[in-house]
C-alpha cells in the first residue's frame, strides 16, 4: 500500500481578532473612504459645472438640491473627504522622505490628520457661510 503524506503543520496567517486596532489603522481606512468619497463628490461637482455651463433653469434645479439639507450633508462630507484625503496625502509625502515613523510621530500625525481635517473643513464652512452673508 501507498504510503499517505500529512499535511505540515504550518502556521496560520494572524486574523483581524490577533491585531489591536490603532489610530494609524484607522487612518489608513479613513484615507481609502475619503478617496471613494472624492469619485462621488466629483461626479457631483461635474454636474454642478455641467448645470452652469448649460441653462439658468438647470443650474437653479441643481442648486436647490444641493441646497437642501441632505444636499448640504453631501457637501460637507465631500469637503471633509478632500481636506482628510489633502492631509493624509501630505502625511504620505512625509513619509516618502523615510522621516516620521517613530510610534510617538505616527500617532502625532494621525490624530493630527483627523483633528486637522475636522477642524479646517469647519473652518472651511464658517468661512463660506460668513461670506455669503
């Protein structure tokens, strides 16, 4: 008779329940969204430019959408994704100079690059609203 070979006993790749999640993990994540969140936004801002180039009635129609509060919801998250993704972006750059990897520094910049994002997309709104009277 055939002799029968065992499987080797390897080890197994460490799952999601092994790692302790960590704020440069969850920048990591918020990075991708905010891009997924860019492909959305963009479509909506090509409309909007769409709307401006073609008639006065299209783009009023556009505008009331963008208008309600929903709309304004969309809005506000397109320019927190812009700004997160502008600063993750830049916390990248940083990185590609093989600077700011000690774990003191990659949490500094991460809480940085959430803080940061939150705090100039109100900013960013106060502003706006401010100017429009």
């Amino acid at each position: 008779m055939a002799k029968y070979r065992t499987r080797a006993e390897r080890p197994l790749s460490p799952h999601l329940q092994i790692y302790r999640i960590t704020m440069t993990m969850m920048m990591s994540i918020a990075h991708r969204v905010s891009g997924a969140m860019l492909y959305f936004g963009t479509f909506l801002l090509a409309w909007w430019l769409i709307a401006a180039a073609s008639n006065e009635t299209y783009f009023n129609h556009v505008n009331a959408l963008f208008s309600t509060y929903i709309g304004r919801f969309i809005l506000l998250g397109y320019t927190w994704a812009l700004i997160h993704h502008m600063l993750g972006g830049m916390r990248h750059l940083l990185w590609d100079t093989g600077s700011g990897f000690g774990k003191k520094t990659l949490e500094v910049l991460a809480y940085g690059t959430l803080i940061g994002s939150i705090a100039l997309t109100v900013l960013v709104w106060f502003v706006g609203y401010w100017a429009r009277g």
